[in-house]
C-alpha cells in the first residue's frame, strides 16, 4: 500500500469511493485534463525561475523524495517539490523558502489567473495547502507562512508587470485535525470500495462514472436544470429515478416544471415568446459565430494570460432570398486579431440582425478586440443594438424538447431539429477546435503528446464553425416552421 497523498485527499472530499477506485485504476485525462496539466507544468516552470537559487528535490520515487528532501533542508535554500511523510500521508510542496534561522514560507502554485477564480476554488486551494500543513507540522518543520501563488490577470509579455501575485492565506486555512484527516484515511485503506451513492459530485472523468451510472435512463432527476439545491440528489435518493416521477406537489422552479411536463407529454413550446423572437429580426440576418483559444502563458506579446483570442469566424448571411456562406481562419502563427475584426467588418456592414448563440461570449471577445483596435470601437459599439441572442429562446425555456436532457446549449438544441447534430464532424465542440488551431500553428503551448494525439486539422476547423453557425440557420427554420406551417 502506498501513502495517502494531498491529490487522494482532495478526490476524497469530493466522493471516498472514487478516491478509493483511483487507488488502483487512474482514468485516462481527457483532452481537456491533458491541456491543463500541461499548461500547469508551464506554469510550474516559470514559478520556479522566480527563484534562480532553489534546487529541486528529485522525483524518482517518494522514498527517495523524502530522504533527499531532509538533506537538502539543511542548505537552506528555497526548494521545489519538498517531500514529507507523517503516519502514512504524504505532501509534496511546490515551493519551500527559508525564512529567518530555522522557519520557511510555503508557496503553493495555482495557474489560475485572478481573485475571481481564485474565489471559486478558494475551498479547495485552501485544504490543498491544509494538508501540507497537516504533514509538515507531524514532521516538526516551522513554517511562517502559507501563500498562493497565482498569475497576474494583467501580464502581458511586452509589459513591465509580474507574471506571478502571491497571497499570503495562513489565516483562512481550515486547520483539519488529525481524526478529521484520519477519517479519509479510514476510507482509503478500507479493504473494499465504500458505497456512495451517485450524485451532483459526479464527473464524467470519474474511473467509476461508468458502472455508478449504469442503468439511469435518459430523462432522470439530474437533468433538472439550475439545481442548486441539489433537488435531483434528494428525489433519487428517496426512489424517484425520473423526471417523469416527480410528483406534482415537489417544489421545483418554473423551468424545472417545464422539464416534468415536457418529460410526460413532450415538446414544450411558449408559442408567444417565440413569435416576438421572430418578429424582432431584421434582414439581412448574419449568423456568427467565433472560434477562440486561451492559453496560460500568453502567444502573443500583447495578449494577457488566458486571454480569449479569436483565430475563426464562420458568418451565414440570410438576404432573405438566398443564404451565403463566409469564414475566416487564421493560417499561420502569426496574431490573428487584426485580420480577424477587420474582415470581420466588412462582411456584418452597418445593418441587419447579428444572430449569436450566447452573445456574451461574442460581445466580450469583441470588446476585447475594440480595446487592442481602438479604430474599431465604433463599429463594435454599434453592434450593441443588432445583436440577437438565440440562447434566450432556450435558455428561458420557450422551446424546450426532453433530448435537450436540461441543457439550452447549441450542442443539445441543434439535434432537435436536425439528428444528424455534430456526431459526423471530426471536431466536436469548441474546446477541442481550439487544441486543433493550437496543434497547427502554436503547438508549442500544448505539448508534444497532446498535440500528436490530435488527428484532425485546418478542414476540420473549417467544417466545424460553419457547422455551429448552419445549426443555428437550421433552428431559426425550424422555429419558423412550428408557428407558421
Ligand atoms: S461516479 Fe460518482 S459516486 Fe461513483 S465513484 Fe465517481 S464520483 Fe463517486
């Protein structure tokens, strides 16, 4: 049996029996998972230039790591990768910095790139620390003090600012006692995988997702849409498997019920809603849609961390007599933000509706781009009064059809109208386009295994955008349909 590790006890937080299920079996990473491990080595490498003096630990085995580590604790210089053991746990540190005579600062390394997001995680930032404080104190180390170490939202490579901001956190850190680490532990050494039920803690990614999730049907309680209050968890585990069984007294919002009686009786439509959709278009109508991609350490010298920067756009233009297709794609590595907008320009001109699904993701990207471009600003604020927001039909539950399974995205509402939806396409969805776009011109932001696991290429891409801006052609007909046929 090996040590119970900071990353067993982070999964153990969000279900024992996956923790357990991991001990043996890893889940191969996904695209997704891969591109962010990568982009967290990156992030790795450049915290540890910050401090040129600091040596690091080997990572051959743990054994080795540990032992190495108490010889090296007494150079007295920063150190990465410090490895210590306590009655079987096991923490590694990303950075360790000697502080007066016998002390040392303890620097845990996010690639996340703000407050904001900084919030979002801040639980799991701080039991992430905790349990190195956890070991380090069994090991007797003084520590004088815990900090995150984050990128700066603000750096750019052509500017003076740092890459990194470090937030000192010793006073937020939940302090776990020894039973309430040894209760995981428990857990993790158990002789067979405990039992716990399925639930909103579920990820696809999960070793186990297949065998928990065996024969829940389509149209189950979890597909409750917006279910904050984890209603879907509390009617599965008093036996309700679906939808369709939730009685009529449940609490449940408006668009919850919409859900429950689309799952007995099908198609829910608000007829009037969608007629004043309708009616609010202006030809020529211009479908648009971007294609974007966001790296931690910037491409560009001008982009920030994690920028959004648009490489494709695909524009359907509907004159009312006939519909004409037109892209955009960057072909080389070059910054494609100026060529992007300014073709961009020429084809939306000054009138019509703009049809967008999700029009904060284009209205941001655009945003962006007027700031870069001022010459632009103009015309993007123009834009403010022709964009059409086809998400909102959706998302307020004007149309809604069980196979969306609780989602509005394009993904789930284009096979409602056309089966064929995006299953015969070699990329899939956005993030996958954008690993693509990376594998061609900037593959050194992706690295080697990722980037030569990645068969599709520039047709692909190609097909793909005009795909999501065709889906959304197909859904304005066929809303058309409904209400006037
Ligand atoms: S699928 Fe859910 S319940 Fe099953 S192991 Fe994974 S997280 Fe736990």
């Amino acid at each position: 049996m090996g040590y119970f590790t900071k990353s067993d006890f982070l999964t153990g937080n969000k279900c024992v029996k996956r923790m357990w299920e991991e001990k043996t079996v890893s889940g191969s990473p996904t695209y997704s998972g891969q591109f962010r491990i990568y982009q967290g080595k990156l992030i790795t490498d450049e915290s540890r230039k910050q401090f040129p003096e600091g040596v690091l630990v080997p990572l051959f085995s743990v054994d080795e790591n540990i032992k190495e580590t108490q010889q090296l604790l007494k150079k007295r210089v920063p150190l990465f990768e410090a490895g210590f053991q306590y009655k079987g746990f096991y923490a590694r540190c990303d950075i360790l910095v000697p502080h007066g005579e016998n002390s040392w600062d303890l620097i845990e390394v996010k690639s996340s790139k703000n407050i904001k997001q900084y919030e979002k995680y801040k639980q799991k930032y701080l039991d992430d620390i905790d349990f190195q404080r956890f070991v380090l104190e069994g090991n007797g180390i003084p520590i004088n003090s815990y900090s995150l170490m984050y990128l700066n939202k603000d750096y750019t490579p052509e500017r003076e600012e740092p890459l990194f901001l470090i937030e000192e956190v010793s006073d937020y850190l939940p302090l776990y006692s020894e039973p309430e680490m040894k209760k995981f532990y428990d857990f993790f050494m158990m002789a067979s995988s405990p039992d716990v039920p399925i639930g909103k803690h579920c990820e696809k990614e999960c070793v186990s997702y297949e065998s928990c999730w065996k024969g829940i049907p389509d149209g189950n309680v979890f597909e409750l849409y917006w279910d904050s209050k984890r209603r879907s968890e509390q009617f599965y585990n008093s036996g309700i498997v679906l939808l369709s069984d939730i009685p009529d007294e449940a609490k449940l919002s408006a668009k919850q019920c919409i859900q429950v009686k689309a799952a007995r009786e099908g198609l829910q439509l608000d007829i009037d809603n969608i007629q004043e959709f309708l009616n609010g278009l202006t030809y020529p109508l211009y479908y648009m849609d971007f294609e974007t991609f966001s790296t931690a350490i910037p491409v560009f010298d001008t982009t920030k961390v994690y920028q959004k920067v648009p490489f494709q756009w695909s524009v359907h233009v509907d004159r009312g007599d006939q519909i004409e297709h037109m892209e955009f794609l960057e072909q080389s590595t070059n910054d494609p933000r100026y060529s992007f907008i300014s073709k961009l320009r020429r084809v939306l001109g000054d009138k019509g509706s703009v049809i967008v699904y999700n029009a904060k993701f284009e209205r941001g990207v655009l945003k962006e781009l007027a700031e870069a471009f001022p010459e632009f600003s103009d015309w993007v604020e123009s834009l403010e009064e022709r964009y059409v927001d086809l998400l909102d039909v959706f998302r307020g539950f004007s149309f809604y059809h069980p196979a969306q399974r609780g989602s509005a995205s394009l993904k789930y509402v284009y096979p409602v109208f056309d089966q064929s939806g995006y299953s015969e396409l070699g990329i899939q969805e956005g993030e996958f386009a954008s690993f693509t776009y990376l594998k061609e011109f900037h593959p050194e932001s992706l690295g080697e295994k990722l980037a030569s696991s990645i068969d599709v290429g520039v047709p692909d891409l190609l097909e793909y955008c005009k795909k999501d801006t065709e889906a959304m052609v197909v859904i304005i007909e066929g809303l058309r349909k409904l209400l006037y046929d």
